[in-house]
C-alpha cells in the first residue's frame, strides 16, 4: 500500500480524492489498485480488482507535467534516455508508461515537447504462481521462460520465483538483470541475488556471466529480434536462464520471430504460460 499512496500523493488533490472515494464506494482497498491512467483531458481510470473505473475529473496539461517532474525528482533530463523508451520506474518498482508529443532534430529524439499521458502499473503484492513455477523450474537443465499478455504478472512471478530459488539451505546464485529497475534489493535481503539495476540486457547478461560466477540469470522482457541474437552469444552457456516475454498463448511464443533463435538454439527447456480467468491466475506448461 505505500508505494501507491506515495505515488498517489503526486497527483492533483482533486483526482486523489476522487481514486479514494471511487475505491471506497466499491468496498475496495487502495493497495487493490493495480493501474492508474492520467490523460490530458480525456478519461482517467483505475483498474480495481479487474475492473476499471472511469475517473470523472479532468487532468489538464500542466497537472501532468508537474507529475513527471515529481517523479524525475526536478530533472527531465536526467532521465531523458529513460523518457526516450517510454517508460520511467518509480519508487518500489512502479512502472510508468509515458505518451506525448516528441521532439526531434534530424532524426534525434531530444525529448517529449508535451506530456500527453501517463500509465502507472503497479507490481501486484505476490505472484499465486511462484510455488509451480519453483517444482517446475528445479526440473530445467536449461532455462523456463515464463509468458502472459501485458499485466498478466510476469514481472511478478519472476521476482518471486527468483526469491524461491535464492532462499534456504539449497539456494542458489542468481543474477538479475533488471534494465527497467523494478527489482529493489530490499525483497532479496538474506537471499542470494545480484541485481544489476539498469543495464541493458546484453551488457548486463555478459557481466553477470564473465563476473558473477552465477548459477541462474533471470531476464525480464525479452522481446527485440536484434536484442535475441545478441542474448544468444551469452545464453547459452551452461548457466540456467528465467526470462519473461509478452505473448498470449503457446502458438503466440513459437511463432515469434523474435524468439525463433532463443527457442532454435534451446536456451529454454519449458515454457510457461500464465492465465488469468477471473482473477485466478494458473501456468500451463510446455517441454520442449
């Protein structure tokens, strides 16, 4: 609950007192929040319990860039290359999506001219899945890549999976990669995990592999066709991979070009797929 109230506290007293109301009307809890979206003078919603709820105040330009800079702490341009990709990670791993209008000179992303609208997504509190994925993933000689749609609770099950395995008398050595800076150290504390916050996949995957004498490291999002082929000189290396990508089925994950060499080279063993059917989440899983 206290990331959402601190990021909450960002925005206009108007739309806070709103999301307050709006989730108490609903017998709900401010912690079950799992989306806020601000548009610029357009409909702002929350997402509660797996329903969204239309916001009836409106969220004018200046509302917006007054939060941006709350969460780049005053300093746009500190998080420019951040900005760039269209995202920003806040406290407690709280992701922000970022849409607006770009600037360019010949070719070259200089920085959002205006601010258009943000998507807070919210970790949910522990993944249902983490136990199954853990039995399953004792049994990979290679690597489980784990796959929902986005929101379906990858990054979730991963950081708890990755908690399961670094934990106890037979824990083991992991490596996160964590480009986006959503893992906080904090959650491992007692657990055997190096997080290298804000590499790049490659760069960090190559690190973790050449430094950190690890057993397992855990990726979050691969997805990039070029970003694969880079992955794959480091992947397969006899250490166990975890990684998560955006896919809706099975037939989804083998089709995708971009996962072709990671699937062709058998970085991974098992796939893993997560469902969510009414709010109960399930894996199904795949050997390969």
């Amino acid at each position: 609950m206290e990331e959402k109230m601190d990021i909450i506290t960002y925005f206009p007293k108007r739309i806070i007192d709103e999301i307050t109301n709006s989730v108490k009307c609903r017998g709900g809890k401010i912690e079950e929040i799992s989306e806020i979206r601000i548009r610029k003078e357009g409909k702002c919603s929350i997402k509660l319990k797996n329903s969204r709820i239309f916001l009836n105040n409106t969220v004018f330009e200046e509302d917006l860039t007054r939060i941006l800079l709350k969460l780049t702490k005053g300093s746009l341009y500190a998080y420019r290359d951040r900005i760039k990709n269209g995202y920003l990670t806040s406290l407690f791993g709280v992701r922000v999506g970022i849409c607006g209008c770009a600037g360019f000179d010949g070719g070259e992303f200089l920085g959002l001219k205006s601010v258009g609208s943000l998507v807070f997504r919210f970790p949910t509190q522990g993944s249902d899945v983490a136990e199954s994925l853990y039995h399953e993933f004792s049994k990979c000689k290679r690597g489980i890549l784990i796959y929902s749609p986005p929101g379906g609770g990858k990054t979730t099950a991963l950081r708890d999976l990755v908690r399961l395995i670094s934990s106890g008398q037979n824990s083991l050595e992991v490596a996160v990669v964590d480009e986006r800076e959503e893992f906080s150290p904090g959650d491992y504390r007692n657990s055997t995990v190096d997080i290298l916050s804000g590499y790049s996949r490659k760069i960090g995957v190559e690190i973790a592999l050449r430094t950190l004498s690890c057993d397992v490291v855990a990726v979050d999002e691969i997805g990039a066709a070029r970003e694969s082929q880079e992955l794959l000189e480091f992947l397969n290396s006899g250490v166990r991979v975890i990684a998560t990508a955006h896919a809706g089925s099975y037939r989804d994950v083998i089709s995708r070009v971009s996962l072709e060499p990671l699937l062709r080279h058998g970085v991974f063993d098992c796939l893993a797929g997560i469902t969510n059917n009414g709010g109960e989440r399930k894996v199904e899983y795949n050997w390969i």
